[in-house]
C-alpha cells in the first residue's frame, strides 16, 4: 500500500529486538518507522516527528507505557497508541484502555496480526479525517455564503473572527486590520487577554511584531512551544506556550489584515489539516472584508454627504457670520462629541471668541484657549490681533455641565478659518479623551468646515453689500440734508439720539443697528420734494404741507421697497411721522399700531427738530424741548417712550437736570 498522508509509525519498546523486528515488517508494508527503547526517549521523538501512530511497550524502565500515554494525552494529541505487554492483567488493560489507548496486544504477538491493527486504526481515523475534512469543506462553504450574503462590515468581522477559531478548535485569538493609506494595524476583534496597542503604526517594531510580519511578507506564521522557523521572531515566539498561527487576510495580492489563533490541540488533524483550512478562510475572508469595507466606506461617503447637504440648507438666507458660526458650533459640538468648542470671530471694532464646554471653566482657562485661537490665526495671517480686543462669550449660558470633576485636555485640533481674502477667525476643538472614531471623520469635518466657509463668504460678501448699499443712501441722506442748509446734519442727529434710546434699553445689536440704520434714513423720502418747499422760510401752505409735505414717509418708502437687506428699515421710514393718538400720517395709526422702532425715531426726530435751528424759528433750545415732548406725551408721543427718552439722554449727558 502507498500512503500519501504522514504514515510514520513510533515503536518504543526495551526489547530492541522486538523493535527491529515490528520497524522492518512495518517498513515492507509501506510505513516509516523510528524507534526509542525508554518513555522519555520515546516523548522527545513523539513531539519532534508527530507521528500518526504509536506502538509502546507497557513495562519499561525509567518512564513505562502508563506514563507516556499520559504525557500525549496531557499535551492534548489525539494520536492512536496501541499498547503491547508480556505480563497482561485485567486492570492495566482497562486502566490503559480509560486512558485513552486505542488497542492492546499481548507479546509474545504475531506480526501479521498487529498489522492487521495497525491498519484498521488508521483506516478508522483515515475515514474519520475524511468525515471531519467533508464537514470543514461544508462549514466552510456555509461560511462563505454567509460572507456572500452580507455587506455589513461588522458582521462580516464576526463571522470571520469566529469561523477561524472554530477552523482550529481555538478559544484565543485576535484579528487585525491594515490600513495601507496610514500604515497601521487596528485591533477589531480578540478573545483571550492581549495587551498590545488597540491602534498601532507599522513603524513600532515593539508592538505585535508577529502581525507586522505577516503583514510585511504576505505569509503564515506559525509558533510551536516556542520555536519559530522565522529568525526575526524568535524573542517573540519563545514567550508562546502551546501552538499559535498568524495568517494574512488577502484580497488578490493585498493584504488588509491578520488572524490570530492560538491555544488550539497540536495533532494532526488540527495542526495540517486545521492550518490549511485557515489560509482557504483567511483567502475568502480577506475580500469580504474588503469588499463589505468598500461599501461600508460608499455608505459612510453618502451618509456623509448628505449629511453635508442638510447642514448646507440650514445657510438659506443667514445673512449674519455669527448666526453661520454658532450653527456651525452647535453642529461641532453635538455630533463630534468634543468636550470644548470654540471660534474666534473677527470683528470690525471688537472680536468674540465664542465658546461651549462640557465643563465649568475658571477665566483663567478660557482666556488660555482663547490665546490658542489667537495665536493660530495669527500664524495664518498676514494681519495680528491682540487678546485685548477680543471679548469672550459663552455660546450656550444655561447649558448644564457635567458632573465631576474637570479633567486637562488632552487632545486639540486648532483650525484657521482663513481662505484667501476671506479671514473669520479661527477654531478650537478640545477632547479630554481622543476619540476612536474622529480620524474616520476627518473628511466629514473637512467636508462641514467647507461648507461653513460657503456660508461665511455669503455672508461676508452681503454684508459687503449691504454696506456699500447703506453708503450710497446715506450719501442720499446727506444729500437731503444738503438741499435744506437750516437742517444739515439733522439724519445724523436722529440716528445719533436714536441709537442711545436703545442702547438705554438694553435692546439687541441687531435691534440698535436697525434702529440706527432707520434715523439715518427715516427722511429718504425729502429727496423727492421740491427744495423751495424745504426751504421756504415761512410756514407752508395747507397745499403744500398737506398736499406735498406729508408724502416723504411714502416716498422713502418707496425708495428703499426694492433693496432687500433695507425692508426692516421700512416701518421707520413709513411710520416715524405717526402720532400716539392717531393724529399723525400717513395712515392714521394709533397707540401699540404704532411699529415700536417707529415711535423711537418720532420721539428723536421731534427733540432733534426742537434743538436746532429751522427756516421760520431759532432753536428752542433743550430745556423747552423736554417740556413739550413732556406736554405731548400721550398725545403725540407714546409717554413711556418720553420718560425712556428723557433718562437715556440724561445718562448720555445730552441733558443735564437744569433742563428738567
């Protein structure tokens, strides 16, 4: 018979006669044989020659056959024993037979007759491998319809991680991703107790050397009690008890990742065979992974991007940086998971470094972090600015913080938000903790950044705009007060006693800007009247106060109802001529009717026109126009307004309370 699987027979007997004898029949009938006369000689060549079957002497010296077969047993072989003894008894047979002896034969035997054994055991575990070879092929092709049937990347990881354990019969293991872009290994999946680095770059010669080297030359390793066939292992390996295999997942001639097993039974059957299985799994294994890895990465992209596009739209019509900035922080802080978030916004007078954190700070913390963002901006641009001028605001003043107490940061990420002409400020990220997901995010923080910039230039470019548009009608304004010389400066005033009214009270900056913006223009519409009108130095005629005076409210209007940004203006310019009482123009309208910017700028116009000097009388000078706008108060102006009036001038130091 030829035998093309291992057919080493070990003979280990005192009698060396017998062991000739049994070594040259076997080797007629197509076996190989080696021969020991001693138990232990006996365990060295079991363990250097992995036989696959063992003929051994119950009474030796030194070790006998109870003890060798309690070795191979101990050390987890499964490999056949047939043991021979010259002095049999009924209780050595049955203890040999409990522990794990496969048959018995009594010297002096026949040898035709322990052939005839010796064939029918390997026949038996030949048609048992056979069996064990059908069900891995089986569980192996069931594995791969599973990888088949599956796109989830880390689905398809479980399925591989445990379908290689089980190829080997194996309760330890780990399993590693490359990342060929980075060049690092990650760990994704590992049972049993591993202490190297979770995230490890192929230049740490000192982290899981045997995986790096898997990686690096694309083949198996494997680790026997120590010994390895690979020199640069050999430190590593001898720290290994019992059998370890580390073997490259591929896809085509890429490897994208290592499987680790180890602690699994040496013999024949999960060594070879077991090996073998593992590198066809680890072949299938490695294109799943890197085919679910490439649609794990398409759905992440789409995600991503639309992700992006709904960020995008929340831009539509934010005309304001800073509205741009805090949605931008609001999104930065609530799906990056930082534990501080911060921007520097440049200003034209002050900037605002506005801030969040999941913490309570002392001022002495934020104004580092501040001095950060300062610095990076500074490093980015052509243009230096200095903390002075920089005020710190929370962007969120009643979030809570979190419990506990404050730990240091430990990971930044600093970012300009400078492009070309275009310069914003600048960003500050802060984690206690680095967190494991915030490379993979990279793109989709490059991708937000972007498009704030989008929103940024917008804005910037309106506001850009919006101040050329409001030079060239406050360039009307003054030309208005050009063509009357006795009201010169009069929008100016207005828009000066205007703007301290409500910074008295406490209005927003958007409110005083809007409010500022509407004294200047609030006589757009005098433009449009005629000059000797506007200059004529007696009182005018019902025809022409009635008939033409009263219709500049309109006619401002008008003016301004085609420029966008300038439609808040309108109710100033439209209503600032409206009385409390409803005696006013153009419609008529009374009390609360009244738009509440309206009756500021009323109030302002009036003082200003009591104040200075006009075509048919002298300035009535402070004291008496404090009193008529006290005398009108309820009539032609809304009274409380006129007591706000009067307590912001006076805090201004327009009027003294010599003038009360």
């Amino acid at each position: 018979m030829t035998h093309t699987e291992n057919n080493l027979v070990l003979i280990v007997d005192d009698d060396r006669s017998i062991c000739i004898t049994v070594s040259i029949y076997l080797q007629r009938q197509g076996y190989s044989t080696c021969i020991a006369h001693d138990g232990f000689t006996g365990l060295d060549l079991f363990r250097e020659k992995n036989p696959c079957l063992c003929i051994v002497d119950l009474h030796m010296p030194i070790l006998d056959g109870h003890g060798f077969l309690r070795e191979v047993r101990f050390g987890g072989s499964n490999t056949p024993v047939i043991i021979t003894t010259g002095e049999p008894d009924m209780d050595s047979v049955i203890d040999v037979l409990q522990h794990g002896a496969q048959d018995f034969i009594v010297k002096p035997f026949n040898l035709v007759e322990l052939f005839s054994k010796v064939e029918q055991i390997i026949d038996s575990i030949r048609h048992h491998r056979k069996e064990e070879l059908l069900s891995e092929l089986l569980e192996l092709h069931s594995i791969s319809s599973k990888l088949a049937a599956t796109s989830d990347h880390n689905e398809v990881l479980d399925v591989v991680f445990h379908s290689c354990l089980q190829a080997v019969n194996s309760q330890h293991g780990y399993l590693m991703l490359f990342d060929d872009e980075q060049q690092k290994l990650s760990l994704v999946r590992a049972v049993g107790e591993y202490h190297g680095a979770e995230y490890s770059s192929m230049d740490h010669d000192d982290e899981w050397p045997e995986a790096k080297w898997v990686c690096n030359h694309n083949r198996t390793v494997t680790i026997r009690d120590g010994l390895c066939e690979i020199t640069e292992l050999e430190s590593f390996s001898q720290r290994i008890q019992g059998m370890m295999i580390v073997t490259p997942l591929r896809a085509g001639d890429q490897v994208v990742g290592v499987v680790c097993v180890e602690g699994f039974t040496g013999d024949h059957l999960h060594g070879q065979l077991g090996k073998s299985l593992l590198e066809i799994m680890a072949a299938q294994a490695g294109t799943a992974i890197k085919n679910a890895g490439l649609y794990h990465t398409l759905n992440q992209r789409i995600t991503d991007l639309n992700f992006i596009a709904d960020y995008a739209e929340q831009f539509v019509g934010m005309v304001d940086p800073e509205d741009v900035l805090i949605s931008f922080l609001d999104t930065i802080r609530d799906f990056f998971s930082v534990d501080f978030v911060g921007v520097l916004l440049l200003k034209k007078r002050f900037h605002n470094f506005l801030y969040w954190s999941h913490f309570e700070h002392t001022e002495t913390a934020i104004d580092a972090v501040c001095e950060e963002s300062i610095l990076c901006f500074n490093q980015n641009s052509s243009h230096q600015i200095t903390a002075s001028r920089v005020k710190k605001l929370p962007l969120i003043t009643d979030s809570p913080s979190r419990e506990g107490e404050l730990q240091p940061f430990t990971y930044s990420q600093l970012i300009p938000l400078i492009w070309g002409d275009f310069e914003f400020g600048s960003l500050v990220l802060k984690w206690v903790k680095k967190p494991d997901q915030l490379e993979n995010q990279s793109k989709l923080l490059r991708g937000i950044i972007n498009q704030t910039r989008f929103a940024l230039t917008n804005a910037k470019l309106y506001s850009d705009i919006k101040e050329n548009y409001l030079r060239t009608i406050k360039a009307l304004a003054i030309a208005v007060d050009a063509k009357d010389a006795y009201t010169h400066g009069h929008s100016e005033n207005v828009m000066k006693f205007s703007e301290i009214m409500a910074r008295f009270m406490k209005l927003s900056e958007v409110e005083i800007d809007r409010i500022r913006n509407g004294g200047l223009l609030h006589d757009i519409g005098k433009i449009g009247i005629p000059g000797y009108i506007l200059n004529k130095p007696e009182p005018l005629t019902d025809d022409e106060f009635n008939g033409v005076m009263k219709t500049h409210p309109t006619l401002g209007a008008n003016i301004i109802k085609d420029v966008p940004f300038l439609l808040d203006l309108n109710p100033i310019i439209l209503y600032h001529h409206e009385n409390y009482n409803g005696s006013g123009y153009p419609l008529g309208l009374a009390g609360d009717a009244i738009p509440f910017d309206a009756r500021i700028v009323h109030i302002a116009d009036a003082y200003e026109a009591m104040t200075s000097n006009r075509p048919y009388r002298k300035s009535l000078g402070t004291k008496e126009a404090v009193k008529r706008l006290k005398a009108c108060a309820g009539g032609q102006f809304d009274p409380t307004m006129v007591d706000i009036f009067i307590a912001a001038m006076i805090e201004a130091g327009e009027i003294t309370s010599e003038d009360l």
